[in-house]
C-alpha cells in the first residue's frame, strides 16, 4: 500500500510539472541571418571586403615586383661576381621574408576587425533579445540552426534585425 501511495504520488507531481512546461512560449531566430542581413553586417562586410581587395591588389603589384628580380638576378648571375650575387640573392630573401609578414599580417588585421565587428553585433544583439523575451513573456530564445520544425509565427527574425537597423544603424572598422 506504502508503495502505491508514493507512485501516485510521483505520477501526481510528474504530470502536474509537465503540464506547467507546456506554458512556456518559445520562440527562435535566426543568428547568421542577422548578422549577415542587418544594416551593420552588410556595412561590415562591404569594408571587409574593400579592404581584402585592396590589399590583394597591393601584394600582387609587391609580387610581380619580387619575380621580376628573381628573374632579373638570375640573368645576371654569370656577370656578376660571386659575392656580389650573394648579396643580391640574400637582399631578394630578406624582402621575401618581409612580403610573407606583411601579408600575413593584414590577413591577421582583417580577421582580427572582422571578429571585433561580429563582437559589436553580438553585443547590441543580446539587449535586443532580453528586452524582446521580457516585454513578449518569452521563455526561451533558441538559434534557429538548433530548430528541426517551427511554426512561421515563432521566428523573430526580421523582428530583431528591425531594431537592430535602428539601434545599430552601422559599424566602423577603421
């Protein structure tokens, strides 16, 4: 009898939990659309780009300039004089070396803007979702990439990318 008392008892409680769950509205959005979509995003990435092209233009001018006197010392390496060929060989390496850093190094710069302006984003996106989930009785905001199914009236997307275009209107990456 003790054990059939406290089974009803766990079933009373279980049911009763599962039934409070119910109430909870979830909604989700989609994370990757709102960055690459908002005003900012866009913004962020038209700099990001014009500034790769840009310094893809320079380091191919850098290049041509580099082969040029590669090609240019080996022609002339019966000519010259053996230590004087060292030099020039040593003087091409020491601006090769130079060319790899500087372009390694723009290439840091831009992923290092590119994860500051994803950091910005993020950071004016977190309010606009708390202030969403508290003014619309929303218990949980979920990424839409974590969501099999889900009705059209749950995604919040173009929502949050509305206020952040009004928030957030651009980023400078400068």
């Amino acid at each position: 009898m003790k054990h059939l008392v406290k089974i009803f008892v766990v079933t009373f409680f279980l049911t009763f939990s599962t039934y409070s769950l119910a109430e909870q509205k979830i909604v989700y959005f989609d994370l990757k659309y709102t960055l690459n979509n908002s005003s900012a995003g866009k913004g962020a990435q038209d700099q990001l780009k014009k500034m790769f092209s840009e310094n893809q233009k320079k380091f191919e001018k850098q290049e041509k300039e580099l082969k040029k006197f590669e090609t240019d010392l080996i022609a002339k390496k019966s000519v010259l004089l053996k230590e004087e060929y060292q030099k020039k060989a040593d003087s091409l390496r020491n601006k090769v070396t130079d060319y790899q850093k500087e372009r390694r190094e723009s290439l840091d710069n831009i992923t290092l803007k590119r994860a500051n302006a994803k950091e910005q984003l993020l950071n004016k996106i977190n309010p606009i979702l708390k202030k969403y989930s508290n003014d619309n009785n929303i218990s949980v905001i979920l990424n839409s990439k974590s969501v099999l199914f889900g009705s059209e009236d749950s995604d919040i997307t173009k929502l949050i990318v509305g206020q952040l275009n009004k928030e957030l209107p651009s980023i400078n990456l400068k």
